[in-house]
C-alpha cells in the first residue's frame, strides 16, 4: 500500500466523472463555474499550498469537462460546459474559439485525433452528435455526425492509418465505435449497456478499448474495421468508477471509484490484465486521475487536494 502527498490547493472538485486533466506542465479540473489551473512543477514542489489560476466559465455556466487537445499546430486547453465549447491557449490566457450549441444544450466529451496527417478536435454534444473541428489558415472549419440516441458522457480517439478510431459513451450506458476519415463517418460496432450501468469513461489504445462502469467493472473490448468483441471483464470496484486513464507510453491504466480506492493494472499483448498495486484514501469520493511519467494524481469530491503518487517506488 502507498501514501499519498496531499497538495493543499484550497478549491474542491466537482463531482465529474473524470474530473482531472494533465498536459505536459500543468494539471486542470473542475471547480463549480470554474477551471482550476496549477502547474505540476508547483503541485510536485514543498511550497505547502501551490498557487493555482481560476478561469471562469462563460456566463457561470456549468463546466463539464477539460482537456488539453491538439488542433492543427497549435494545443488548446477546452472547456466543455453548458451553451458552448470553449478553446484556450494551452495556458488558458487567451480565448481562441468558441462553439455554441443549441439552447439548453450542453458539450460532453473532449478528445483529439490525427485524421490524414491534420490534428483535429472531437467534442460531443447533449443530443448525440458528435463535432469534429479543424483549424485552418482561413479560419476553423466544423462537421457534425450522427452518433448516439442519448447525449454523449465521453469519448476518446486513436489515428489509424485507414481513418482514425473514435469511441463514443452516451448517457444510455451504450458504447458506439466509428471510424472517422476525411470521406466517411462510419459505425463499427456497438457495446450496449451491461444492466443499465452507466460508462463513465472510454480509452482507446492499439485498437483495444477500456472502458468503466458504474456497475464497478472495467471491460476491454478490441476494436477493428472487421469486428469488435469484448475480450476482458474485470470486477474492478466494488461501487462506482468515476475515473479511468492510461498511463502515455507503458502498457498501464488506473482506475479509481466510490469505494475510494484506486488501482494501478498492466496489461499484456495478449490482453492479459494484472493488478499491480491498490491503495484506499479513506474518506475520499474520488473523481479525477491523471498519469504523467513517474506519478499519478488524483482529485476528490469536497476535499481541497490533489493526491499524488510516486510510481517508481
């Protein structure tokens, strides 16, 4: 079992599902109406309570969801929240575009792509569509695609060389995978619901999809323009998962749920999944994780730290 370090940052997480993001120099999540900014070098440092920027959402609308995306040649921190979607310098300084969606509307799901060899934005929408942005020279270009009967929670996205991979979570509990190129939007299968349970969070890497559940159980599913099929079901959790995320270049994940325990799995080539270590932080409703290379970091519903781990020890 591991101890944690308690970063004091003074400004709770919302409780999101996957409320916790991590670009190369800063983390980022969900604070109410507002996006609280704090840099990895500060939350890693001895100062006792880290300085953190708030970026308030447009209006005090409801925040969703952050991510670090690359557009083109530019990264872009985006805000998904109720009205509009929201695309920041990589800083959050400086407002560089945003997207409105219908009345009473809302964005859900953050994710970036490869298509042809150009960085683009995937961003879903409350009524099951999903939007794929482009930067270009002469301005931004947009389309929308069919995607889901109820409103998209998550998705996720990995460039293939026939078109890229995108994962879609709706708020039915159901999973839709598509390939995306610059003629096609196309289905290649669906994973419905186990139950009525609701997926909280998708990742695709090599062609394997992970996916959470509030039922507690995390599925891996292989995904290919031929077939999709579920190859590994493992009783994760013994309550809800709220937070999934991969480790960016080890064959690793961790999970982390309602029953305030997170845990660290490897996986094999041949989809075989390993337990590597678990830890519980008691009184903790856990909601965010975020890997960098040596430490995973973790958010929590009503407390105003960061918890961080040494993966290397």
């Amino acid at each position: 079992m591991r101890s944690p370090r308690k970063a004091l940052v003074g400004h709770s997480a919302s409780l999101l599902h996957g409320n916790l993001a991590r670009s190369p120099t800063h983390l980022a999540y969900v604070h109410n109406a507002d996006l609280i900014l704090l840099s990895e070098a500060a939350l890693l440092s001895s100062a006792p309570h880290p300085p953190v920027v708030r970026l308030p959402a447009p209006h005090a609308a409801a925040i969703l969801q952050a991510r670090w995306v690359g557009v083109g040649a530019a990264e872009y921190l985006v805000l998904a929240a109720h009205g509009a979607l929201q695309l920041h310098s990589s800083d959050g300084r400086r407002l560089a575009h945003t997207l409105l969606c219908a009345e009473g509307g809302w964005w859900c799901g953050v994710c970036g792509v490869s298509r042809g060899g150009r960085r683009v934005l995937c961003a879903g929408t409350s009524d099951g569509a999903v939007c794929v942005l482009e930067g270009e020279e002469e301005g931004w270009a947009e389309a929308y695609y069919e995607a889901a009967e109820g409103a998209v929670v998550e998705l996720s996205a990995e460039a293939r060389s026939d078109g890229a991979l995108v994962a879609v979570a709706d708020a039915r509990g159901g999973v839709g995978v598509f390939r995306l190129s610059d003629e096609a939007w196309e289905r290649l299968g669906d994973f419905p619901s186990d139950e009525g349970a609701t997926c909280t969070s998708v990742r695709l890497r090599d062609s394997r999809l992970f996916a959470a559940y509030s039922s507690g159980h995390i599925r891996l599913f292989e995904v290919g323009a031929d077939s999709c099929h579920l190859s590994c079901l493992i009783a994760a959790h013994t309550r809800w998962i709220n937070a999934l995320e991969l480790h960016p270049t080890k064959p690793m994940f961790a999970s982390a749920g309602e029953d305030c325990c997170v845990t660290v799995w490897s996986w094999s080539a041949e989809g075989k999944v390993t337990a590597l270590w678990s830890t519980h932080v008691t009184d903790a409703l856990l909601c965010g994780l975020a890997f960098s290379h040596d430490t995973l970091a973790a958010t929590a519903y009503d407390q105003p730290h960061v918890y961080v781990w040494s993966l290397d020890k």
